[in-house]
C-alpha cells in the first residue's frame, strides 16, 4: 500500500489526476539520471513567453531581409526595399546580374561559359580556390557524358582532370565516382532527370517513353536500388548542377565582400545548432519546440544542395 502512494505521488499531475500528461509540456529529467543537474523544463506557454522577452529591433529584421534580397539576386527589390524601410543601398546592379547570370549558366549546365565569365570577372576567384575550379571541371566532364561526347570527354579526362587528381587524393576519389559514369551508360542515361522538368507536357513526356529515353530495364532497375549506386546516381541529377553553382555562388560573393550565404540561412543554422546543444544537455523545450530549427535548416540546406548533414554540426 505504502509503494503504490509513493508511486501515484509521482505519475500524479497538480490536480490529482494519474498518469496523464500535456503534449505541450514536457517532462524534466528525473531523479537518479546521470546529469548532476536537473534542467529546466518548459510548456509552450511559458516558453512563448521567454521568447517574448528577447527584444529584436525592426532594423535589424528589415537588414535580414535586405540582405536575403541581394544575395539572391533580386537587386531591384533590394534597393526598393531599403527605400521603403529606410535602410542605406548601395547596390552594384551590373555585378549582382552578372553573377546571377552565371549561376544559372552552371545550372543550366553551361560549364565553359561560366568559367569563362568568372575569369573575366575576377581570375583569382578560381585561381585562389583549386576544390572549386576541380568541381566546375568535374561537372564540365559529366556534361559531356550527358550530352553523349565520350572522345571528348575521355580527352578532357586525361588532359585536365588526371594531373589533378594525382596531386589531391580527395580529388582522385572524386575523379573516380565520376568516370564510372562511362562504366555504367543505361545507370548515367536513366538518372538524368535534366530531360523532364516541372514544365514538360504529357505529350513530350511519351515522346521520351516511346523512344525508350526514360525507361530502364530491369538490370538497371536493380543498380538503382544499390547503395552503392547512389553517389553516381547523384551526379546526373539536376541538384548536382545546383550545388556546384551555389558553391561558386559563393565564391563570387566572398570576392565582392558579402558573406558566402545569406544571413538568414546562416542563422536558422545557428538556431538548429543551438536547439541541438540545448537538449543534449537536458533543457526540457516543448515538444512542438525540440526540432523546429533542424526542420527549417533542413529545409534550407536541401533547397540548396540536398544536404541535409551540416545542420547538425
């Protein structure tokens, strides 16, 4: 009888009820754990409140917003922005388009032009950074693959790719990954998915049905299903086009004196690392709480590379 007391003075909620418990509280770390201390824990309620205390000034949301807008690209936007708001724009157009202009060239798969441009716009960017101008030459030689130039791509291999990856074992790995596209043709051809985007019709869809272009057989059906398969897989995938050219994208930004992203992706970063450390070390948020900021990290970072790893480190 004794036991069964002692056990209802600890499953008992405040009003006297058992064994129930709010989804908006959270339950703090209990006697006879190994944390020398317990941490707070907190409901939903009480934790709006906290972030209620923290004063973040409108100035400081509108440059968030500013910033977002530039480094996007969308500088007129940008410069109306910070008229409206009263913010200090001094917005290079001409640079901000250009560099606009040759990230879509890397997505678009226009490697040669995109190079050639950087290094009318600054020689150093590429010059200053190898892994960089290593990727842009791996994704050149993917493109020809692509496009079904086997000569030319054996050729640029050999000549550009080769001398490289002897001198950097990364980049031999990475040289490596991207010839076995040449090992495995039907695996390239059918993860290509540059042949039907979001804006092809039905129509031109059974084109590529009836001309056998975006049907694999069944052995090819298996390599896909491979784990081992899938970094390859990878590489013909649009989204590879799309972290290359936020990567350069980068650079180019480093070398005009803004930061390599926006800041607003940067701190939603900051808030999953930080919401990270808060639970490993046993501060009870509420459970809609817990992992709201590697959900929105996540988020941002598959937008960008389909990367979703660095929001917890």
């Amino acid at each position: 009888m004794a036991s069964t007391t002692r056990a209802n003075r600890f499953t008992s909620t405040p009003s006297g009820s058992t064994n129930s418990i709010n989804n908006n509280s959270t339950v703090a770390p209990t006697m006879g754990s190994n944390n020398s201390s317990v941490m707070p824990s907190f409901d939903s309620r009480q934790w709006e409140d906290e972030l209620g205390k923290v004063d973040i000034s409108k100035h400081d949301l509108n440059s968030l917003v500013f910033d977002y807008l530039l480094i996007e690209g969308y500088s007129e936007a940008a410069v109306e922005f910070a008229r409206e708001t009263g913010l200090p724009a001094d917005v290079d157009h001409e640079k901000v388009q250009e560099r606009m202009e040759i990230r879509q060239a890397v997505e678009d798969g226009r490697v040669e032009e995109a190079v050639r441009r950087v290094n009318e716009l600054d020689p150093e960017i590429l010059d200053t950074n190898p892994p960089l101008l290593f990727h842009l030459h791996l994704l050149r030689l993917i493109e020809l693959i692509r496009s079904d130039q086997i000569d030319i791509a054996l050729q640029f291999a050999t000549n550009e790719l080769a001398p490289r990856g002897a001198q950097n074992p990364e980049f031999l790995i990475e040289l490596e990954r991207t010839m076995a596209l040449l090992a495995f043709p039907d695996l390239a051809r059918f993860a290509d998915d540059s042949l039907t985007t979001e804006t092809t019709t039905v129509k031109e869809e059974n084109k590529l049905i009836e001309s056998g272009s975006i049907i694999p057989d069944l052995k090819t059906i298996e390599l896909f299903q491979e784990p081992v398969f899938k970094p390859i897989i990878s590489l013909m995938k649009r989204s590879h086009r799309i972290k290359i050219s936020k990567e350069l994208n980068s650079a180019i930004l480093e070398n005009q004196g803004h930061g390599k992203e926006t800041k607003l992706n940067g701190l939603i970063k900051l808030m999953a690392f930080g919401e990270k450390n808060l639970i490993d070390h046993g501060l009870g948020l509420p459970v809609n709480e817990r992992f709201k900021g590697r959900q929105w990290a996540d988020k941002v970072l598959s937008s960008v590379s389909g990367d979703t790893e660095e929001a917890g480190q």
